[in-house]
C-alpha cells in the first residue's frame, strides 16, 4: 500500500483526490469488464440450446455456433488497436462510456435475433463496444494507481475476469431454465445502465499527451486477414479436408493479408501495432503465453458444454455449475499470484501455470461417458489455478513494458493477444473436434436417407437431433454418437496439451528468473537516486 510519505518522496504521480478512491475506482472498472467477459462465458452455456431448432434455439450448426462466438472475438481483436489510441487520444473515459452503450444496444438486438446470421451480427455490434471498453479499463486503472500497487491492482482485476468466469454459466443456466434463449443477452442491458451511471460519477478522465495517429489501413489490414484465416479454419472442419482448394487458398490469402499488415505497420510512421515493441523478447514471451493460454481454454470450454451436456445430459445450469471450480480457482488465486511471483519469479511461476494447464487438458483425453463427474470438477479447479498462475504475472510484464502514458496501447495489445488466441483456439480446436467427429462418425450413418448423412456428420447435435427425429430407429444412433464426440474430443485435448506445452517452453526460454534482492546499501543507493 502507497503511503502518504512514500508519495511525498517520490513525488505522487496521481492526483490526491483519484488517489484516494482508487479502490472505488476499480470496482467499477472490473463492473465493466464484467460485462465484455459475461457475455461470453453465458454464451458457451447457451450454444446447445441456441443450436437446437425452434423455437427452442435457432438450429444453428456448429460452424454457425463458431461464428457466432468469432465474430465477436474477431472484430474485438481487430479493433482493440484503434479503441486503444482512440481512448489515448479523445479520454478513457469518454470511450468507456461509449463503448458500453454502443454493447448495451448490441446486446438487446442480439437477444431479438431471428436467425443465425442475425445473432452474428448483432454479435459483431456488441464486439464494436466491447473492443472500446476492456483496453480502457486497464489503461485508466494505469493511470489512478501508483506503480508499486498496480501489480496487485492488475490481480485484482484479472480475478474479476475469474469472477465473470464464474456468474457466467450459472446466470445462462438459470435464464434459461426459465426463459429463452436470448435472455441471455438481454441480462447485459441493466448492467451496462448501472456501470455508466457509475462511471460518470467516479471515474476520472485521462488521455496521453501525445497519441498517435489513427491507422485505418492497418485496422482493416488485420480484420480481413483475421477473417479469412479464421473462415478458412472453420471451412476446412466443417468439410473435414483441409486439403481442399477452396480452405488453402482462404487460409493463404489470410496469411498474406496478414503477413501485409506487419510490413505495413513496420513502415508506417503511426502504426496501430508497433511491432517494435516485440523487439522485447520478454514482452514477446508474455504475449505469446497470453495468446496460447486464451487458445487452449476457449477450445476446451467449447468442447466442454458438449461433452456435459450432449453426452453427460446435464441441463444449462448443470452444466454451468460444474464450470464453478475453474472460475473458482482463477478468482482465488489471481489476485495472490503477484506473491508467488515475488517468491519465485516470473519464469518459474508462468512456466509452473503453463505445465499444470497441459497437464488438466491431456487429462480430458482420458475422459469418458461414464468418468466419475468429481475428476472433471478437480481438473476444472486446477485448469484455473494454472491460468490465474499465467495471467496474472504476464499482463504486470506487459503493463509495466512500455510507458505510463502508452498504458492503452499496452492494454490493448494485451487483450488482442487474448482474443486473436481464443479465437484461433475456437477455430482450430473446433475444427479440430468436427473434423475428428465427422471420420468417426461418417461410417455409422449408412442406414440414414442420403440427404441426412451430411447434415448428421456435423456435429453430436445435429446427429442428435435428428436420432430423434426419427423415433425409436434413431435410437440406434446415439451410442455410436456419444462414442464419436469422445473420441473427438480426446484428439482435440492432446492438439490443446501440446500448444500449451509449447507455451511452457517459450516462457521457460525467455521470461525473466526472480529478481534479486537488493542489500540494504543498495536500496539507500536506489533511494537516493528516486529523490535526485
């Protein structure tokens, strides 16, 4: 904690007054993110229901129920530069406010959706203000704390990221134990009503004094480049041949689009991604460890709503509630991470996360339909123990990076890590998952009509739906169903245990060791050289 004399002499870099409630401060930044994380984590409760047909759900199919999620976490990603120099450059928080205005609306539009190209793209609104609000909320909790508290202000801030984990599933099991399926994004409205009236009050406004230009190529460099690798993914599940003309050329052009944004970012005079910074290989490595952390959970929680529901039977909020250890754990150990860090140090505590991640995914290879459910709620709890042990020390070395007054772009280069990760992981763990489920399956469908063998192949759900379709001879297909997911679901844990095993060698290389403790004439020394 900050003492008075502590800012005397070190000179107070935040005002007395934000100083003094800076912990208020935070709770309606974490109110905030609350909301963007709630969304998404209410969502993977929903996607059983919103794919079954009407007018239960939408009948989306499995490529649709991926869009859905990636058109949120595309356009997010592929925004959050932009929302960061924007929030820089016009005030954090003018741009929090409007960023949660511009989700409210796209969550109430979403809750009304007809179909599922609608629900994409209300989705897509609702990413356009969240992309404004999640690099803001960390910029200004930059900005209203002194450098010696923020790492345990950014754990605190990381364990509401827990938190919403957390309310998540269990708030979309019970709306949707009583109403339909959009409540689940109408329960965003209120909220957002109660942060803005909040913000308004209390937060102060901070912008730096000297932003950046605005980089529109750049923005739209990156958004289709994401989508048309993303789209090519996904296209390359839902065949299951990734060898087909039509998925190589998607997924090449969004690899030159891409490769194209860097170099034109390298070369602009004011880019939205300054690639400089990657220069820093210690910077690169917590980067990396956030996006393959966000790639490896966002496919497993994808798969996980399946295998609970589809194959275990569990109801939505069954199936949220048996979520609850993950949150749990991120919730408890977030903000505590910092003095496991102080003990060990960065690399030894990223690398331990990283490791104990791998290890709960490879475990999910050896689960099966009738696995006794406390195993699953024990790897749920240490697969959060493990994520709160990464995030929390990787997003303070990121922060403290680069300068205070670049905290924006800090934040949003942080988060777009984030969800670039999470949506890759959606896309290739996904198709990852059909693809596996499709050639296990395909075999076992011979005695269905041909026009509904295709359709069947896609996922458990549409074999599902239509077993029941077609009465007591539809039976027959559900044993053979359940056998393929699992087994789907086994290759799919094992790709998401090698990418996090590839994270642990990545930061093991390149973040830093425990620093060592100054003695007690160099921290006179040290002291002596803050006051001069």
């Amino acid at each position: 904690m900050t003492s008075p004399a502590d800012r005397a002499a070190h000179g107070p870099r935040v005002p007395e007054a934000v100083h003094r409630r800076r912990w208020a401060i935070l709770g309606v930044l974490m109110l905030s993110l609350l909301i963007v994380v709630l969304d998404n984590s209410i969502l993977n409760v929903a996607i059983k229901t919103i794919s079954t047909p009407a007018p239960t759900g939408l009948g989306a199919t499995q490529s649709e129920l991926e869009w859905a999620i990636n058109a949120y976490t595309l356009v997010f990603a592929g925004l959050l530069f932009t929302a960061g120099l924007v929030g820089d450059r016009t005030g954090r928080k003018k741009v929090l406010i409007g960023g949660l205005v511009v989700f409210g609306a796209g969550s109430a539009l979403a809750a009304e959706s007809a179909s599922p190209g609608q629900l994409i793209a209300f989705r897509a609104l609702m990413a356009l203000g969240a992309a404004f609000v999640m690099p803001a909320t960390l910029a200004v909790l930059m900005n209203v704390f002194e450098r010696e508290e923020q790492p345990k202000a950014i754990g605190i801030w990381a364990g509401g990221v827990g938190l919403a984990i957390a309310i998540g599933p269990i708030t979309g099991g019970l709306l949707l134990d009583h109403f339909w399926w959009g409540s689940v994004f109408l329960v965003n409205v209120p909220i957002v009503i109660l942060a803005v009236a909040l913000m308004v009050w209390l937060v102060p406004d901070s912008r730096d004094p000297r932003p950046g230009r605005l980089d529109p190529i750049g923005v739209v460099l990156s958004v289709v480049g994401l989508v048309l690798l993303v789209y090519g993914i996904i296209r390359g599940g839902e065949l299951a041949d990734f060898t087909a003309p039509t998925v190589l050329s998607t997924i090449a052009a969004g690899l030159v689009v891409l490769a194209a944004f860097v170099v034109f970012e390298k070369r602009s005079d004011h880019p939205s991604l300054d690639v400089t910074y990657f220069k820093n290989k210690v910077f690169s490595a917590a980067m990396t460890a956030i996006a393959l952390v966000f790639f490896a959970l966002m496919g497993v929680t994808f798969f996980g709503v399946f295998y609970t529901q589809s194959v275990r039977g569990y109801s939505p909020l069954e199936s949220g509630v048996l979520m609850l250890p993950l949150a749990a754990a991120q919730l408890i150990f977030a903000p505590r991470a910092r003095l496991v860090v102080d003990r060990f140090g960065n690399k030894a505590t990223t690398t331990g996360g990283l490791i104990l991640l791998a290890a709960m995914l490879a475990a999910f290879a050896g689960f099966e339909a009738g696995t006794p459910i406390w195993l699953l709620e024990v790897v749920f709890f240490l697969m959060g123990t493990g994520m709160a042990h990464i995030m929390t020390p990787t997003s303070v070395v990121i922060m403290q990076a680069l300068p205070r007054e670049k905290a924006g772009s800090a934040s949003a280069l942080s988060n777009t890590f984030r969800q670039v990760g999470g949506a890759l992981g959606i896309a290739v763990l996904g198709s990852v998952l059909s693809t596996a489920y499709r050639n296990d399956i395909e075999g076992k469908l011979g005695l269905l009509p041909a026009g509904l063998r295709d359709k069947a192949g896609e996922s458990i759900e549409a074999t599902l739906g239509i077993a029941a379709r077609l009465g007591p001879q539809g039976k027959a297909l559900i044993g053979p169903a359940n056998d393929a997911f699992l087994h789907a679901m086994h290759v799919t844990a094992l790709c998401g245990t090698v990418v996090a095993l590839v994270g642990a060698v990545v930061v093991a290389v390149f973040l830093p060791g425990k620093e060592a403790v100054p003695q007690k004439g160099e921290e006179e020394e040290e002291l002596v050289a803050a006051v001069e």
